[in-house]
C-alpha cells in the first residue's frame, strides 16, 4: 500500500487510486475543530490530485460528533459567519470536487458530523450508526450545509422533525430516511466504502465529473433547462477518447458484461 499520513488529527493514505481520510480525534469523537477543518482540505486537496475516488471514515467509536461545541463557543457573530462559510466551502470541495466521496459511518453521525456525511456521494452506515441533528439542544442552527444537503436528502418534514424534537435515527432506518444509501453490519462499513470507492475509481474520470457535478445542479433546474443541459453533457462525455476506447472495448467483447445480483 503506497501510504502516507499527512497529520495526527485526519490522515490519509492512498490505496491504489482510492484515498482514504480518517478523521483522528478520538478522544473527542471526532468533534470538528477549526484544524480539523483545516486538516481536511488539504486531505481533500491531496486526493483529488492522487486519486480517482475517495473514502472518509473515523477513527474510535464515532464517526463524528459535528462541531467542536468548546471553541463554537468563543466565537462572536462575524467569526460564527466566517467559520460556517468555511466549512462550505471545504465540505463543497468534496461534494462538488473532481472525484466520487464514499463515506463510512458507525457510531454518532450527528450535527455537523451528518453535514459532512452529506456532503460525500455514497454513505454507507453500519449497524451502530445513529444520526442526529441536536443543533436545537445545544441552541443554535446547521451552519455546515444541513439545511441544503441534509434537506435534500432527508426531505425537509424529516429533518424538520429531527431538529425540533432532537429524534435520533437509527441505521435501521437510514435507507428508509436516505441517509445511507447502504447498511451494513457493524464493522464493515470502511471495507464496503472502499469496495464501491474501487468501483466507482474505475470509471471514466469524465463520467464522475458530470454525475456528481451535473446530477446535483440538474435537480434545481426547471425539467426544460435540466433536460438541455443533459443533451451537453451526454454528448461532451460520448465523444472523449475515453470513453470512444470503452465504447470499442464493449464491442470488441474486450469488456465485462454486467451480471444480475447473485448471479
Ligand atoms: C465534544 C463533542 C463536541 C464530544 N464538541 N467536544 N454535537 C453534539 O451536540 C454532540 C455532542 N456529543 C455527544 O452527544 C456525545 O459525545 C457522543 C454521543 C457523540 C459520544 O458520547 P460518548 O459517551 O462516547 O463520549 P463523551 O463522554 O460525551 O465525550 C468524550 C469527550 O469528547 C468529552 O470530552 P472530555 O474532555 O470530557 O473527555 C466530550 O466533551 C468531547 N466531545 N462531542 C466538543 N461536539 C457548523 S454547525 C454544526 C452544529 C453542530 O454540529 S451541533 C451538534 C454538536
């Protein structure tokens, strides 16, 4: 494994063309200071530059107990501005980056810890994951995207009930509530997230590029416009030489044939 660990508090290590980032705070749940924050873009930066897909995890029993509520609060209302436009900023760099985000969840996945786990394309949660958005308990509002991305995701009667009643949700029920897209028994969320992140690495770069920055963006255009932009993209990616050489590869019998589940 051609690894490196770029800092104590997130690491990262690339395995093959699929990076992973940890975050490394255990002792604190993996609560996201401003460091951490720090430390995640330049992983962020990192990956995109050495590999084709990524996968983020935590280390300990968490995955995330959201913001560092002991430096949240010193802040006065301008830093608090700064602060949560930071982190859209760095946690836009996953969702609208260059390559495909897969998280692997387990234990809390809470406040801003759920905001960043919306932020990757594909979550995969195991069975002692719990999701939460305690923002209303602790006095204060998502400022990490959640009422963009977690909404979307959660639907806004979902998240509403989540962040006025403080309703943990529990992985049981994260497909139904399209938190995660896969449950997994506990323990193996990291080494499922990999296996996707490996399959996902293997398409054409091209190909990520428009389902994670086109898929999202055509969502919030009128179906006329959404249905335009389609016809570009399709017609930009068809006529690359990568995707002429897969084209060929089919055809040639040269590629692998799809195979119904179990088969
Ligand atoms: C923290 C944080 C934190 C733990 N900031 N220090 N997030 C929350 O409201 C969730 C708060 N955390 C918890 O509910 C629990 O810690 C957990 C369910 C995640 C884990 O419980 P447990 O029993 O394993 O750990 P613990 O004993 O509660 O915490 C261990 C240590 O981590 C302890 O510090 P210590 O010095 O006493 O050992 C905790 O204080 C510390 N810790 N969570 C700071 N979040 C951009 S807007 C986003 C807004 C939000 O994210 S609001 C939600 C914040």
């Amino acid at each position: 494994m051609d690894s490196t660990v770029t800092g104590d508090i997130v690491t990262y290590e690339l395995k093959g063309n699929v990076a992973l980032v940890g975050l490394n705070r255990a002792e604190k749940r993996n609560a996201i200071s401003d460091r951490v924050v720090e430390a995640l873009a330049v992983a962020i930066a990192r990956a995109e530059r050495e590999a084709r897909a990524a996968v983020l995890f935590g280390y300990g029993n968490h995955f995330c107990a959201g913001l560092d509520l002991a430096e949240h609060v010193e802040r006065s209302p301008i830093e608090g501005v700064r602060n949560s436009r930071r982190w859209h900023a760095v946690f836009g760099g996953i969702e609208h980056g260059t390559i495909p985000w897969i998280s692997a969840l387990h234990g809390a996945v809470v406040g801003g810890g759920l905001e960043l786990a919306a932020s990757t394309h594909i979550r995969v949660a195991d069975a002692t994951t719990f999701f939460a958005l305690p923002e209303g308990q602790r006095g204060i509002f998502v400022g990490g995207g959640g009422s963009v991305r977690v909404a979307r995701l959660t639907g806004v009667a979902r998240m509403t009930d989540m962040m006025l009643t403080g309703r943990v949700v529990p992985a049981a029920s994260a497909e139904a509530w399209n938190l995660a897209q896969y449950v997994v028994a506990e323990g193996e969320a990291l080494a499922k997230a990999t296996e996707l992140a490996e399959a996902a690495a293997s398409n054409a770069e091209l190909s990520n590029y428009a389902v994670i920055n086109a898929l999202p963006r055509i969502q919030d255009m009128a179906k006329e416009d959404g249905l335009f932009v389609e016809s570009f993209i399709a017609s930009f990616t068809a006529t690359s030489p990568e995707a002429e050489e897969r084209l060929r590869a089919f055809l040639e019998k040269r590629a692998a044939r799809l195979k119904a589940p179990g088969a």
